[in-house]
C-alpha cells in the first residue's frame, strides 16, 4: 500500500510549553513526525505555542504557527491553510485534548479535514474510562475490579468480591478529599463513612488496590493491514502506586519468562485492535500480581507517548517517525530499518544492552512540594544509562542525575535505622541510595521487599554491588587485582567511586583500569549491519585472535 | 566459578568464567547466536540446539530462574551456553530454582563475562563455526586447535541422539496462567508425529485442536505408519543438517505417495525439501531469534516469528508443484510451502512459538482443516 496521494496538507499540533509531565520528549516526536511527512511530499502546517523548540525552526515545518494553543486560534488557521488532514498523535495530550475538541465542535467536519493516526472514536474509547473499561471486559482483559456505591449497605455487598486493600475515592471532591485505603473491615465501614460524608453526591468509588504489583509498559506499532509489532518491553523498578513518569524503569523486562512476556505482547495488540488506533504507537500500561502472576491493563495512551520516546531511544527504532509515514498509509514492511538499511521496519526490535531510566526532581525549587512520589508525576526531567549490565546501566544512570553523586553512596551512615526504613518504605527521589544504605547496614532482601515491593531481582542486583562495595573498600590501589578491578568496571563503579573506596586519585584508578568499549545500538542485537553511528560505552572481557604467524593477539574490542 | 577459554575454528578466542557444568571441564559444538530477549528456557531445552553452544545476545541471563512447566523436553540439549551476564539470584512467581543449578543437573557447561556481542559480528561477518569451551588452562593456539579438530555439526546423526526409541503418546494441551497444563478432553485426528526431536508446545498445539497423537522414533519405516492409519502425519522440527538423513527422506517419499495429509516444521520442512526432489543449503549464520518477519503470501500480512535454523530450501531446486506460501522479509528465503497437488505442508520457522511470538498459531488450524478436508 503506497502512501496516500488524496491529502496533500497536514496539520500537525506541538504540545505547548514544558510543564511536568509534558516536556521535551514531544518536541523530539513532533519533529521526528514533520521531518518524515516532508520527506514524503506533504505540506506540513505545525502549530505550537512554544518557540524555544526544534520542531518550530524554520527549515522544520514548511508554515509555522506561534500562537495559543486553544480551539479559536486552531480553528482560524484551519480556515486559512484548510489542512486536508490533522495528525493529533505525535503532540501528547495537549494535541490530543485539541483534536477532540476540534472535533465535538464540528470544525473539523466544516473544512473537512480528516484525523489521521487515530479517530475521534478511539481517542475517547482510550481516554474514557468507562468506555475503556468496557472494551477491555470485551476481549476479555482484567483491569482492578471497582464499583460505584451510594451507601454502606451497598459498599458492603462487593467487598468481599473486591477483597482487601481497597481504594475508596469520593466522587467529586475537589483534589481527591476524603480519598483513602482501607485495610480490614473495621477501617473499610468508617472510612467509607467517611468518603459518603465527604461527596456532595453521597457516593464513592471502591477500587481494588494494585499498590505494590508489578509494573510493564508495552510499545505497540500497527499499520493499515492490521500488522502489529511491540517495539520495546519496559520494567518499573518502582511498583504501582508510584506515576510511571516518576518511576525508575528498565529496557529490556527483566523479569518475566517468556511465557508471560507473550501474554502481554498479545495482550498489549487485542488493546491497540480494541480501542482502534489504525495506525501509529501506543503505550499500554500492566500491573502484575507478584505472587499469582495475575495481569491486569491499568490504561493505554493511543499516541506517542513519554515511553515512545525513551522506547525510541533505547532500542533505536524511531517511533515517531515511523508513527507518521503509517498514517499517511505506508505499511510497516514497505518501510525500511533507517539503521541496518536492508532488512524492513516490520520486525520487533531486539536489543544487547539494559537501559536504565531514572528521572530527576527538582524539590528545592518547589519547597511547598510533597517529595513524597504518587501516582501524580513530580518529576521535572529524566536520564537514560545504558550498559551491558543491569548493574552498570544502573549505576551510569544514578551518576548522570548531575546531582554530584557517582554511584551509591551519598554519606548517608549519619541517619538513624528508623529513617532509613521510612525512606524505603515511602517512594521518594532518593530512595535507591536509602536501599543501598540499609543494605550496608545488614537488612536482608525480604526486609527491604517487605518495605518497597520492589522486585527481589532489583533488590538482589544492589545487594551484590554493596557487598562487593564492602570487599573494595578493605583494598588499596595496592592490594586490589586486577580481575577485582575489572569487575568493579563491569558492574559500573565510577573512576570516582572507586578512588574514594581505595583511598587513592581518579587518575590512579583510570591509569590502572581496563579500557572502555564502544557498542552500537542498532536495533538488532548485532545480527545485521547498522550505518547509523550511535555508540555507549561500557566495558568487556578480553578476547583475541591467532593472527596468519601464529601469534596470539589480545584486545577489548570495540566497534567504530 | 572458573576462569575458561571459548575458542573458534577462525582462530579467535574469547576469556569468560564457566559457572555452571564444571565437572565437564570442556566441550565442542557449532556456535550460533540467538537473538531473544527471553525464553532462554525453552532454547536450551529444545532438542534442535543438540550439537550447539548458544550464544545469548540478551545480555542479562537468568533473571527469572527455570520452572518445570516450561521445558521443550525433558533436558537441556543445547551443548553448551554463553551470556554476558548469569544472574545467581532469579525472581519470579513460577520459578523453582536458578539456571545455574538447573545447567549443573545436567552436566551443561555455561559460561559468563563473554564480550557476546563482539562474538556476535564474527559469527555474523564470518559464518556459524565450530566452538570449544575449556576451563583447562591452555594457550589460546591449543584451544583453537581443539576447535578444529571437533566434527563438523553436517557429520554427526544429531537426530539419532534425540529422537524417543519406542513410541509414545502425548496427551497434553497448552499452558495457561492459571491452570497449567491441561490434559486435552477431545481426540478427533489420528495424527502420527514422525519425532525427530519434536518440540513440546508444537504436540500441545496439535493436541489443543483435537489430534490424537502417537509419536514415532526417527527411523520408523512408512509402511509402520500406514499400516498405522494416521488421518494426517506430521514431520517434527529436530538438530542437524537434512542432507545426512538420507534413510528418512526415503521415508518420506514413500508418504508422499498417499494420500494422508502432510505438515512439516523447520527440520520436517527441510526434509519435505528433499523428498520432493529440492535440496537445502547453509546459511551463513542461520535464523535464530523471536523477531524475524516473515509475509504470508496469500494474505500478505506479516508475522513475526520465532526461528532457528541454520539451513533453507533452495527455491530453484523445487519442482513445479511446490508452491512458496512464506517468505522472510530480512533476506527473502523461502519461509514455508506447499504442495499444489497434494495435501502437503510445511513451515520454516516455529509457528509454536516457545518461546516467541503467538502471530502464527493459524498454521496448526490449516493443519487440521486439511485433516477435516481429506476426510471428507
């Protein structure tokens, strides 16, 4: 299927200014997404009321608007370009909520312009909840079991079918007043007393609490044909409760077989089916029973989203772009694989490294703040480490924070126990280097599990830094072998890190360590050749080779 | 764990630590590299790796330790593993106990800290090639030395050491989350599987769709399994190169001359290759993944598929009865095909998935429509 030759003019919508939550990844999308229209000979229209970004320079779009991004302005510039088509998917939820506005005021039927990329109809099946929840009952999918009640007698009737913690959410209250959890029967009657009280409907919500489950992100493509392919698999090291955009999450998942991860990758294309987003990314969000391995779909997000982003990046397939040459009707296999050249975008990316994302807050500037990390996103920006260890992808990332930190140690040892366990067991920006603490001071795995729910997998991977952290610090730049020190490398410690534990000069450390490697993120686990240079350091065991004398030639490879 | 050697026949090498099977001491094999990000179970389990060291280019290994229900057989098979990193600890709600302990009861050696991917490009620019893995402290020259020295993978009767001897039956259908295995409540199709080291979920699909299966050992003569009376007979996956197996590629030329329906996966395809007159060449580092796209020709749609192969049908050696139905959209070898004038199948790839992706479970349904429309 070529692409469409009967729209010829694309309007496409930034997402405005950089607040928390809707930041530079949008920029990045939407100027992937004009770049690639442009390549294929549509006229792209952008508007955004944002000028300090890349998708307004002037070589990006061939007209662009400055203007508020509100539906009178969209509405003028419509009638004065008469776009054929409205690409609402690659500006966040800003576009989006535009786009569905643009829509129920019939401006969109008026100068017929068509939405491409997702329908009216799927936006609001995705973003309504009843409307979602229906169509996940439809192909069978759970999500956490909830009901709306009108009085105690009624609340009482589905508790059992519900089950304990339960979310109880007054409806219409202003910020979620009279919100709480209920642990046992006792609290369950006075709290949703309480929550009856406190709604000027005399009604509450009653959810079932997935705090503490696992948490999964899927990437999910389709094209016209209906092919569908997952891009990236994203575990949160944070459980639920915490907003993914403030979560520590990892590329590869790194904890499900693969019986699991392919119940969600089917799971994950019935939902993008489902809700009928034709073409294009989306994100769907899974939490994870940890005991029974019980799935449920907590929301889907039918656009190029936060994730797509840090998707794009950490497996090198870019989203955006591609997002937008299918919805100008190109299949996924007519396209190729920009990094290998030869082989077609139509394949699931496979990766050879671990991406570690940890967002960054920036608490001092907002001193009224909660530090306390919700399910409402905090965080003003984000780093992505890779490595080829879990390990040393971590430990890149922790350093990258700019927060003059370069590993696990912060000097926490001043604080007493009880503090540290509180600031494991509430999710706040610093709790990695809490856990790394406790760990110092002999608390077991299952201690720290019981406080955080944080995967054991995560919580042994810190274990084994800060036990071996406590062999180091016994060495000297003397005494250490070189086999410690090369390991130490492996597993991420910093030059800096590793000068304070041997009590000796980053300069030592680097003369004596081994060197770093050069990789290539292609997309593709090596198994084809990539032509885009795009390289993260890391370092490797010694290999080597018998040259045509005979001689033995050793090195640490790395690619360029 | 014990410093050790992995050296190829190209006179590279590679220094690791083996963490599992160090009773062994050493051990040879052809190296291929498999691209999935999990299933890392599955693979070693799954009798086609017999003869091969695996490499892993997920880098992580282990993270989610081993479980009963998702072996592809009742052993590893696989030669020997190589990863980046082995995780000692594992976490999940189904796992019973590491990879390591679990490569340890079976005597397989594992080895990590290998630059995998730099292992990767050779095996990619240069070829598959025969591997030896010691923890000996040797030289680099007497390890590729060794690596030379071990058979070539095309001259060993790979299939003899997996096949079952005696026959047996397989009552089981497909896993599910809650339930586990299910023993399957309907028998309409005699199916006879030709077991040339058969992957399990491939008899659980069959069973799932109501085939009655009864699995023969490799060397089962064709009239045993007409006289047997099979409404349909399918050819198994299995290790090894399909030109060697000459005595089973009469076999079946002889099936092809009823009128029973036929289906082949990957090893029972190369096979069918043969049989029907074609023949089957080396690829140069094979197709071992859960990413590869693969177009259905009749529909055009694109499925991505688990493969593992080393070897493929060379299209212009194909009678003209034989028609291409799938093709591999990276290089474009033929990926499935059938039979114009007879009821005869086969596939590439694994349409089982296990691991891998579930787009190509359609394929077991064609199979017992055949079945429901020969029997018409």
């Amino acid at each position: 299927m070529p692409k469409r030759t009967d729209i010829h003019r694309i309007l496409l919508i930034g997402s405005g200014p950089i607040i928390i939550g809707q930041a530079a990844e949008f920029d990045y999308s939407g100027t992937q997404g004009a770049k690639a229209l442009k390549e294929e000979g549509y006229e792209v229209i952008l508007v955004n009321s944002n000028p300090a970004t890349i998708m307004t320079d002037p070589e990006i779009a061939d007209k662009t608007y400055i203007e508020p991004l509100i539906t009178p302005v969209l509405e003028k510039i419509i009638e004065k370009e008469r776009p054929d088509a409205l690409l609402p998917t690659l500006g966040g939820q800003t576009a989006l909520n535009l786009a569905i506005d643009l829509y129920e005021k019939g401006i969109l039927d008026k100068y017929n312009v068509q939405m491409i990329g997702a329908n009216y109809e799927a936006i609001k099946k995705a973003e309504d909840r009843d409307l979602f929840k229906e169509a996940m009952e439809k192909i069978g999918l759970k999500m956490p079991k909830s009901k709306v009640v009108k009085s105690i007698a009624e609340a009482e009737e589905i508790i059992d079918w519900i089950g304990f913690p339960v979310i109880i959410r007054p409806s219409f209250t202003l910020g979620g007043t009279g919100g709480s959890i209920a642990y046992n029967k006792d609290e369950f009657y006075m709290k949703v007393k309480a929550g009856l009280e406190a709604s000027p409907v005399h009604e509450v919500l009653l959810e079932e609490s997935v705090l503490g489950w696992k948490e999964f992100e899927m990437e999910v493509m389709r094209d016209k044909k209906d092919n569908a392919i997952i891009i990236c698999s994203i575990e949160n090291f944070d459980p639920m409760g915490v907003h993914t955009g403030d979560s520590i999450t990892i590329a590869p998942a790194m904890t499900l077989t693969d019986k699991e991860y392919q119940i969600l990758r089917d799971y994950s294309i019935a939902v993008i089916r489902e809700i009928g987003v034709e073409t294009g990314g989306s994100n769907v969000q899974f939490s994870q029973n940890p005991k029974t391995g019980e799935f449920y779909v907590i929301e889907m997000n039918p656009r190029v989203s936060r994730s797509s982003a840090l998707a794009s990046k950490a497996t090198g397939f870019p989203i955006a772009k591609i997002a937008a040459k299918l919805a100008v009707g190109y299949t996924l296999d007519e396209l190729p694989n920009d990094i290998t050249k030869e082989t077609p975008a139509s394949f699931e990316p496979s990766i050879d490294y671990i991406v570690t994302k940890i967002p960054r807050f920036d608490f001092k500037k907002f001193p009224e703040a909660d530090p306390t990390l919700t399910t409402m996103m905090k965080s003003v920006g984000e780093v992505m480490a890779i490595g080829r260890t879990f390990k040393e992808s971590f430990q890149k990332a922790l350093r990258s924070l700019e927060l003059g930190r370069y590993g696990f140690y912060i000097g926490l040892e001043k604080e007493d126990d009880e503090k540290i366990k509180q600031k494991i067991l509430t999710p706040n920006e610093d709790r990695p280097w809490y856990i790394a603490e406790a760990f110092r001071r002999g608390l077991s795995v299952d201690d720290i599990y019981a406080l955080s729910h944080i995967d054991k997998w995560f919580l042994n991977q810190i274990k084994e830094i800060i036990d071996f952290e406590k062999q180091l610090q016994t060495k000297t730049l003397a005494t250490i072998t070189d086999c410690e020190l090369e390991k130490a490398k492996k597993w991420g410690f910093s030059d800096k890190e590793l000068a304070r534990l041997l009590k000796t000069t980053e300069d030592k450390i680097r003369e004596r360590r081994i060197t770093v490697s050069y990789k290539v993120v292609d997309t593709c686990a090596a198994e084809f050749k990539a032509y885009t240079p795009y390289y993260y350091s890391s370092y490797e065991s010694l290999s080597g080779k018998i040259d045509e004398n005979g001689e033995v030639i050793t090195y640490r490879d790395s690619e360029n | 764990m014990q410093r050790a050697i992995l050296a190829l026949e190209d006179g590279h090498f590679f220094y690791g630590y083996a963490f599992s099977g160090l009773n062994q001491k050493e051990v040879g094999g052809e190296v291929i590299f498999n691209t999935s990000m999990t299933g890392y179970q599955e693979i070693i389990t799954d009798p086609s790796y017999k003869g091969q060291i695996v490499v892993f280019t997920e880098p992580q290994i282990g993270n989610y330790g081993v479980n009963l229900e998702d072996e592809e057989s009742d052993k590893v098979h696989a030669n020997a593993i190589v990863v980046k990193d082995i995780s000692k600890t594992f976490s999940n709600w189904r796992a019973e106990k590491s990879l390591i302990e679990y490569l340890n009861e079976n005597n397989v050696i594992g080895i990590t800290d290998i630059d995998t991917r730099a292992l990767v490009r050779i095996l990619r620019d240069y070829g598959v090639m025969k591997g030896y893995i010691t923890t000996e402290d040797i030289s680099p020259q007497e390890a590729v030395k060794r690596a030379r020295n071990i058979p070539d993978i095309s001259e060993l009767n790979l299939v003899a050491e997996v096949s079952k001897r005696e026959p047996y039956k397989w009552e089981y259908g497909s896993w599910d989350p809650e339930k586990g295995y299910k023993k399957q409540t309907e028998k309409k199709y005699k199916v006879a599987v030709i077991d040339y080291g058969v992957k399990r979920n491939i008899l659980r699909l069959m069973a799932d769709r109501g085939c009655d299966l009864t699995c023969f050992p490799h060397d089962i003569q064709a009239e045993e399994i007409i006289k047997f009376n099979p409404d349909g007979i399918f050819l198994s996956n299995g290790p090894g190169d399909p030109a060697i197996l000459k005595y089973q590629i009469d076999q079946i030329k002889k099936l092809l001359k009823t009128d029973i329906p036929i289906f082949g996966i990957c090893l029972g395809h190369q096979l069918l290759t043969w049989a029907v007159g074609g023949r089957t060449y080396k690829l140069e580092f094979g197709h071992h993944g859960g990413n590869h796209p693969v177009k259905n020709l009749k529909t055009s749609k694109v499925e991505i598929t688990a493969q593992n192969h080393n070897y493929a049908t060379d299209v212009d050696t194909l009678p003209s009865n034989v028609e291409i139905t799938h093709i591999n959209l990276n290089d474009h070898t033929p990926e499935g095909m059938r039979l114009t004038d007879r009821p005869v199948f086969s596939i590439q790839y694994h349409p089982e998935s296990s691991p891998g992706p579930h787009d190509s479970l359609y394929i077991f349904d064609e199979f017992v429509n055949l079945i429901e429309e020969c029997k018409k």
